[in-house]
C-alpha cells in the first residue's frame, strides 16, 4: 500500500470501487478522474448546445429544429452515465491490474451528434 492511501476503503466513495485490489500509482487515478471531468464537460455542452438549438430563432423547420434539440439533451444525459460508468470501470482495472475498458457510450454519443448533426444540415437546406 502507498503512504498516505488510508487504507482500503477508508471512508472513499464509491466503496464498491475503492476496497478491492492494490492502490494504484496516483497518476493513473488522476488521469482516470480528468477523463470523467471531461465527460461532464461534454455532458454540459451537450446540453447547453440542445438549449440553444431550441431557444434560438433558427431559419429551420419547428419540427426539424426541435428533433435535433431532443437528440442533443438526450446525449447530455447520457454522457454523465458514461462519465461515471467509465471512472468506476477504469478505476477497477487499474486497481486489479487489468487491460482498461472501452467507452461503450462514446460510439452512440457519436452517432447521436451526427444525427444532430444531419437533422441541423437538412433542415436549413430544406428552409
């Protein structure tokens, strides 16, 4: 055990995650933990780009502008799922000195902002 780890658990949070295994290198836990902040970041552009879409007066059809608005607030609420799941995953792995997992949101926040995407596209071409 490193100095300083308190412990196994010791009161960290999410105990499921931290009492099992060895303490990893910190720089490993740090990065982990910068890779869930910029999920939340996503999560947060995500959101406030789903807003924008429908508050903005946009030279788009209601029904297309609001579609691409719903499929951007939808992805803000998933990538913090995956923020979480990931960290907790990650954080397992390292502590058992296992390969890492895969995101196995990012390919459907993909394809979610490229319906986005498309739906913005068709909508002012079709205006």
């Amino acid at each position: 055990m490193r100095p300083g780890g308190g412990g196994r658990a010791a009161g960290r949070f999410p105990s499921r995650v931290y009492r099992a295994g060895q303490e990893p290198d910190p720089r490993f836990s740090l990065a982990n933990e910068r890779t869930f902040l910029a999920w939340i970041r996503t999560a947060l552009a995500l959101l406030a780009a789903g807003m924008a879409v429908e508050a903005l007066d946009l030279p788009i059809p209601d029904e297309i502008r609001s579609a691409a608005a719903v499929v951007l607030v939808v992805l803000g609420l998933v990538a913090p799922a995956q923020a979480w799941f990931g960290w907790a995953g990650t954080e397992r792995a390292l502590r058992h000195g296992q390969a890492l997992p895969s995101a196995r949101s990012g390919p459907w926040l993909a394809a979610g902002v490229l319906v986005a995407g498309a739906l913005l596209l068709v909508g002012l071409l079709v205006r």
